[in-house]
C-alpha cells in the first residue's frame, strides 16, 4: 500500500540521517560583510588601527577611513577608501609641532624653569593641534552628513581622541576602540573595570603590582586625582561635545557607551588586573604585520658576524640635539654591531661607518631578523611589543607618557636596561648595550617573556577584527555592558545600604542598651523595696 | 679573487632571502605533549572535565583520571588512563544518597517542618558522603605516593570539592579549575575578581545587575554573610586540608594559587562582571560533543511532523513522586508532540502512546535534533547551556542550588517560562508548552540568543583545552595571578591609607582653624587696644 511504502522511505531517510555522521554545529557565524567607519588618530596610534582597517577590508567588508589632509603617518591603504578633510595648517606647521618634543630633550643644559617652560609650550601646542584637527571634522558639515548617509555599522577609532567616539554617537552607531590606555584611567572607569589602588598601579608611578604602605599612599593619592587630570585633559573636548552633540552629555559618558575595548596591553608585561567582559586584550598587534626588508639593506647592513642594533626614538623623535647625537655617535664608533638609525634631522660630520641613518625604518621588519642584536628605544608601546615579540633585548630611553612606565616593566623581567637620554654618556650607552648584547642573561629572559607574550589562542589582530566583526553583525555588545554606568560614587560603592544598615544596627543598639538600663534599674528599684 | 666571489655569494644569499616571502612568525607554540592529572567531581560536573580529559588525551597528552570505586557516573573514556580508589560505601549507599533529591520534591503534601527536615537530612547526607570520598583518596598513601612519582605538569579539577587542589599543593603542581561557580563565591573571591554588590547580583537573589534600593540592600546583606557560608560549607574541608597538607593552610588560600579557572559562565545569560585575566569563560563547553542518535529512537519517536519534547530533571533527579508523574503524563497525553522523558523509577501505568521512558538520554544530540521543540529542563548548567546552544525553548522547573538563578536569567530574555514542580497542575503545564512550542517568539528570542552564545573567536572546549596546555608548557601562569592575594581586609579596600589621609587633613583643619582663631584674638584685641 502506499502507506506502507511512504513509511519504509520515512525509515529508509531516518536510517540515513542515523548512519550519517552529526550534522557539524554552527558554531563558525555565517558569512557577514559590513560596513565600517574608521576615525583614527595620528603618529604611533596609527599602526594598530591601519592594521585592522587593512585586515577587515581584505575580508571583503568595506571601510572608510576618515583623515585629514595633512597628517604625519597616516595615508591610504590597499583595502579601505579614504575620505580627507581639510584643515586650517599646513605641513610646516605641523613639522612645528612635532619639534618641541626635541625642546624637551635639552634638560640639562637648561634652567628648571626652561624645562618647566618648554613643558608647558609642547603641551598647549599640541593640545590646541588636537583641538584644531577634532573641529575641522566635527564640524564640516558636509562631511558628517556624508558620512551619516553611508550606512555604516559600526566605528572604529582611538577614543584617547574622542572626535570617533561623538561621530559614533550623532550616528547612533556601536564603537569598537582599539587603545593603549587614557593616563587618567578614562578608559578604564568608561570601559567599569575596577582599578583598587591597592594592588592597581598608577600611571607615572612607575609602581609594581605589590606596593608597601608609602606606596599605597601615593597610589591612592594619584588615583584620588585621577578625575581632576581627567577634566583639564578633556574639559574642552567637554564643550566641544556639547556643541557637536547639541545634547549635555560629556566625553565620560559617550566612552561609557562603546560596546568593545581593544587594549593594547599584556599581561606578559602589565600587572593583573580586573577587566570587564567587553574589555579586549590585543597587546602585541601589529607583530605579525610584516613586510619583506629592501635588499640594499638586507646585504649591507644585516649580514654581517655581530649582527645589528636598531635604534629608533618614535614617530615624534626623529632628530636630536647636536650634543646628544655625538655622544651616541662615538658610543657606536666603539661597538662591532652596524646600526641602524631612524633620523631625519641633520647627518652630523664624521659618522662612523658602521652606523646608517635612514629617515624611516621597517622597525618590526628589522627586529624580526635573526641578526637583531639590541634595540635602542624611547619604549613606546608599539616599539616595546614589537621587541618583546621578537625576543630582542631592549635599552630604554623613555621620553615621557607611558613611556617611562613600560621602560620599567620591562627592566623588572631583566629583559632591557632603563638609560635617561638627558644625562647619557658615551660609558653609560656603551656599558649598556655591552650588557644587553653580550650578557645572556637579558636574552634568555627576554626569550621567555616573548614565549609567554605569544602563546595565546587567538593571534591580537585576528581577535581584534574577530570582536569588530562581532560588533557589527549584532548592531553592538549590549549584553556585555555593565550595569554600574547608570549608578553614582554613593551607590557604586555600597555606601548609602552601608550607611542604612549602619543605621539600623546603631538604633539597635542603642535600644537594647536603653532596655537594658530600664532592666537593670527596675531591678536595682525592686531589691530597694525588698 | 676569492674574496670577490665570496662576496658574491653572500650577496646572492642576501639577495635569496631578501625576495623570499617573509618569514612565518612562531605564533604558534611549538609541539608540546605533556602528563595531565584529573581529579573529576560526580554527577553533571563530570560532562565538561571529561570533554577535556578526553580532548587532552586525543592530543597526544597523558591523561590520568582519579575517580572512586562507586559513582553515579564517572568512568573510563578513549583516551584518558583511569585510577580507581576504594570508597567504605556501596551502589546501594550512593542510591540511597541519591534519592533523597526526590523526598525534597513531596513539598505540597509536607507540612513546613517536615520539608525543612528533608533539606537539612539531604544535606547532611550529601555533604557525608563528600567528606568520606575525599578523605578515602587523600588518606590513600599508597595511591598518593604513586601520583608523587607520575611527573604530572598539572592538575585539572573541580575546587566546588577541592581534594583536586588539595593534591596539587602536596605536590607543587598548578592547578586548572573547571567550575559553574561556588555558592558562596569562594572562586570569584580566590581569582581576585571584585564583586562589588552594587551591581553584581548574588547567588539565590535571582536579582538582576539592575537593582533598586531594596534589592542592593538584600544583595550586599547576601554578600556580608558570604564568608560565613564558605566557613560553613568549608569547615570541614579546612580540618582536612590541615591533616594533608600538615600545614595550616584552608582551602580558601589554597584555591587562591590556582593557576587558570575555567568558568562555565556566558555573558549572554549571565550580566556583565569584572574578572581577573586568569578567568577564562567556556560557558557551553559541551555544545559540540556529540554522538549519533541511536536508530531506534531516531525513527520512532523523531521523525513525527510536530516533532518531539525533550524531559529530563538531570542526574540527581531520576524519578518523581507517583502525585506529580501523573499530572504531568496526563498533560503530555493532550500535546501532539512525542516526549522523550528520562525516568529511571517504577513506569507508571496508563502511559501515553507519545512518552517514551528512557533509562538515560543522549540529552545534547536530541536537543541537537532539528525535531526538537521544547525541552523542559531543572534548569541545571549544562542542560541550560546545551538548550541555548541548539536553540530550544525551555520550559523550567527549578530544583535547588544556581537552577533558580540559571531559570530566572533565561525566562528574563523571553526565551523560556519557569514552573514550580511542587505546585504544577496539567493545566499550567500544558499552557507551558502550548506558549515556548508555538508562540514564536520565544523561538525567535532563542535564537537570538543562541547566535550571541555562539558568536565567539574559539570554541569553548579548544579554549579550555588551549589553558591548560598553556599551564602545562609554561608550568603555571604565575605572571597572571593577582598581587591581592597579600592584602588583608583593611589593605585591600585602601581603608588604611584612607584612614591616614583623612587624619592628615584633619590634623590639617585642626590646625588652621587654631591659627585663624589666634589671629582673629590678635586682631581683636589690637582692635580693642586701638
């Protein structure tokens, strides 16, 4: 009967599907391409950002990258467009800019007061650029409704400058922020993970994670100013969100909305401490960004027996006072290593000949090979992983920012060596790299640090284009935001329900020890009349 | 001339490598096969560490699983070796153990007291039981001096029961933790994740991480008498750790020097917390091992067009009281969906054509099922995370321990409804399954979140199994464990420095209101002199 044959086949399918083997779970997402913003800043903050702009446009999903005409670093790429805005300076000006960071080098030929002075200069200078750069983007006009008709998924941006951050909230768009941290911990109280100063280093401390009672102190007297450092670094950007945003809501609180946090930081190196679910560790992301190295240097400068030392002092350090220069010069006139310089100044007379000056270096390119014997390093984030990755052993000459900090991390592993660039001498450059080349020490610990560095499970930039990807196929990360956001101090802390349940404990007290008197005293009244 | 040549050949090298495509870096570690010790608990926690101990073995690594004579349903696997140590109790013993889950469930039909004396005889008898399993394998010399001499690198265990840490202290090994969590937070407390109660919701609070004023106030209550319920739950654990150990250590610092805890937590039913960065969640860790469904049932009972209910109350629970069986077979009688219901008790009589009783059910591979249509659950971890994984609907029926919690998180997201098993009637249970069966949207909203759970860089079992490789190679993962771990109550909290910056500004006050005092006098009186 038909019947009959409809239920051998019925069988016959469930017989297969039995056979068969399990049907894989779909754990992998299905095939997403979007659309993405990207608001990046400039100098070394470029790197990761290129680097993931890059990575998510050779997936197929379509990114605009919005810079300004004039830029130190930052330019087009293979995989993403470009959108240029202009601004009100030119290349001249911005050379400007960047020099006063060689004013403050000039420490001990100068007055208290000068440094204090040149400080100051270099701060306001470059301040009042960032302020310039952020309003000619947030406000062309033209520009941000162009961009809000794009469609966009989500923003990916640096939000140590926020100008990202308020495009993403005017579009109503998630952000994802790729950082390397805000010194007043913005980022951090934004991103709700407790900082207990306690066992939290502070920014410029320069503390470990186990701190003694004097230590503390200072620690927690950094982190009670924390909110003030906070204010006078984004007051203006405050006002520039009220304007921007046309609502009264503040730079705090638009980073309190971002959906990831991509930090460029590692344990290998930091001290732990505790993040938020939605906080993303992706120290150490540009290391596999590798390019081959041009044959001209290849040949003449890394084949040689001792091997090299590379020797760069970042993007906003690229000549040196004539003083400095020729102390270092006669420095590496002693050592058989070549080195490789980046310097764009002015070649001084009488270079020796195992040192080339270059205006830009492959830095990761060069650290990666075999020959790398030493790096010299102001001990900039990037610099620092990118040695760290590479296991080349480091001498550190922090400049400022978080510099001086991760120059003394990485000095506490025994992996590198901490010079003052101010008050170096042709001995202590020489002792130093003697030390960091040839005692094995440095190499060995070195070797282990950067095993642990990059034995994890997910390469940093594949997991940061993972969590970008993620944010735009769920319209943001919702459910990994903390809740403490819509709380004050008072109530973040416990301290009104401390406060009530001190009052209630306090009233009990008080009542029973009034009983107790009663008692006693009605008692003592009793015996009396007895 | 030879030298020439020789120059020629280093160049053509130099030049060989220059156009080679860059050298891979060694992200990946390198080959390593190591010696694993595991120390499993019974019942549901036993799925995720024999996912493990299994994967681990299918890597190459030697597995050593320790699990006693008798046990509900611990056993040999593939490719993990097994060591047995004998127990003072029999099967009859541990059934007897195990049934008085049942006895809890007679709640309608028992006056106050009497429940409160089947809670407090099934804790006894369960906690009993605990200690005499722990202390038949940590007093087994003879089996604890041969797992001295097998060169393990570390130990895998559950610490809710901590005779696995307790081992690994006695023999110097770090410790991976694979938990759902300990009631009274004793694993966020020794991984050094900061719970504050002002928005992280307390265990059998069933609060959310929004809460009001009342609902703080209970939460930090709750929280204030957690270390009395680790003392409580822990005591005893405590007097054996001091006879094993021969030192005065509790478990609480014992856990504390965990190497990596493996948490079987998902933020997409769980709200957003701080964790420590040797916090690795791997909620869902069982989603993908699976097996094929046996024929038999494949074809009879899955094959129907309205598809099939799947009934299971977990391994403590095998059968139910004769008032609440029928009540609930008289509900299935009137659904068009076949039931799958794992039930070992007496089969009760009149059946329904559609129930099937089954002594043990392949739980995950039915839920996997595409017939699958609800599943009504205790609402235990895992069957929790395996409905979410496979996106079915739940109707739930909370027994005891994290299930209300796990119930209440889940019907929060609309993608599930939760019953009361002591009260439920045939009307309410089939209203139940009429809604999560064929309103849709608690199908949408499960799949839904079934997409965010399973929207991450690597899958949970690889993810694990990629810890405690990492522990393994590196021998612990001292460089993520917390600087907390020092600081007593008053150093943690900051209350010392606190207390000293407050005498200082009070000292401070103190003073200029005495000098403002002294110059006003002055003043005056030289007014009066005037």
């Amino acid at each position: 009967t038909p019947r009959e044959e409809n239920n051998v086949e019925s069988s016959s399918v469930c017989a297969a599907e039995a056979a068969n083997t399990i049907p894989a779970s779909d754990t992998a997402p299905a095939g997403f391409l979007g659309n993405l913003l990207v608001v990046p800043m400039d100098g070394s903050h470029w790197v990761g950002i290129k680097a993931i702009a890059e990575e998510m446009g050779r997936r197929g999903h379509k990114v605009t990258v919005v810079i300004p005409e004039i830029s130190v670093r930052m330019g087009p790429g293979k995989h993403y467009e470009t959108v240029t805005f202009p601004v009100p300076y030119d290349k001249a000006h911005l050379d400007f800019v960047m020099a006063v960071h060689k004013d403050v080098l000039r420490k001990s030929t100068q007055s208290f007061i000068q440094n204090i002075k040149a400080k100051y200069s270099q701060i306001m200078r470059i301040t009042g650029f960032i302020h310039t750069t952020a309003e000619s983007l947030l406000f062309n006009d033209s520009l941000i409704s162009h961009l809000a008709q794009q469609n966009f998924d989500a923003v990916l941006t640096d939000p140590m400058i926020p100008s990202g951050s308020l495009i993403a909230r005017k579009l109503g768009l998630p952000t994802i922020n790729l950082l390397r941290g805000i010194p007043c911990s913005l980022d951090m109280k934004s991103a709700g993970c407790p900082s207990p100063p306690s066992y939290v280093p502070r920014f410029l401390t320069k503390y470990s994670h186990v701190m003694n009672f004097k230590e503390r102190t200072v620690n927690t007297l950094v982190a009670l100013l924390e909110p003030l450092l906070c204010r006078l670094m984004y007051w203006y950007f405050d006002q520039i969100a009220y304007r921007f945003l046309g609502e009264e809501v503040g730079v705090a609180e638009v980073l309190s909305e971002s959906a990831i946090w991509l930090l460029r930081m590692d344990f290998t190196l930091e001290f732990p401490r505790p993040i938020m679910p939605n906080v993303v560790l992706v120290g150490g992301i540009n290391c596999n960004v590798r390019n081959p190295l041009p044959e001209v240097i290849l040949c003449s400068w890394l084949s040689g027996e001792h091997g090299f030392v590379v020797f760069t002092l970042g993007t906003m350090v690229s000549d040196l006072p004539e003083e400095i220069t020729s102390v270092l010069l006669e420095a590496f006139r002693q050592i058989p290593q070549k080195v490789i310089w980046r310097y764009t100044g002015k070649v001084p007379d009488r270079v020796p000949e195992n040192v080339k000056f270059m205006t830009w270096v492959p830095q990761n390119d060069l650290l990666a090979h075999s020959g790398a014997r030493a790096f010299i390093t102001h001990a900039g984030s990037h610099g620092l992983f990118e040695g760290l990755c590479h296991a080349v052993p480091m001498l550190m000459m922090p400049l400022g920012g978080d510099q001086p900090d991760n120059a003394e991390r990485l000095a506490s592993r025994n992996a590198g060596l901490v010079l003052d660039i101010t008050t170096i001498s042709t001995e202590s450059l020489l002792q130093g790299l003697n030390a960091v080349i040839n005692d094995t020490r440095y190499k060995e610990n070195m070797k282990k640090l950067s095993a642990l560095h990059k034995d994890r499970p997910v390469d940093p930039l594949d997991l940061s284009v993972y969590w970008t990807e993620h944010v735009m196929r769920h319209k943001g990360a919702k459910h990994l935001r903390w809740a403490g956001r819509g709380l004050n101090v008072l109530q973040y802390f416990s301290l009104d329900v401390i406060a009530l349940l001190a009052t209630v404990v306090l009233v009990f007290v008080i009542l029973l020890v009034k009983c107790l008197k009663l008692f006693i005293r009605k008692v003592g009244r009793k015996r009396k009349q007895e």
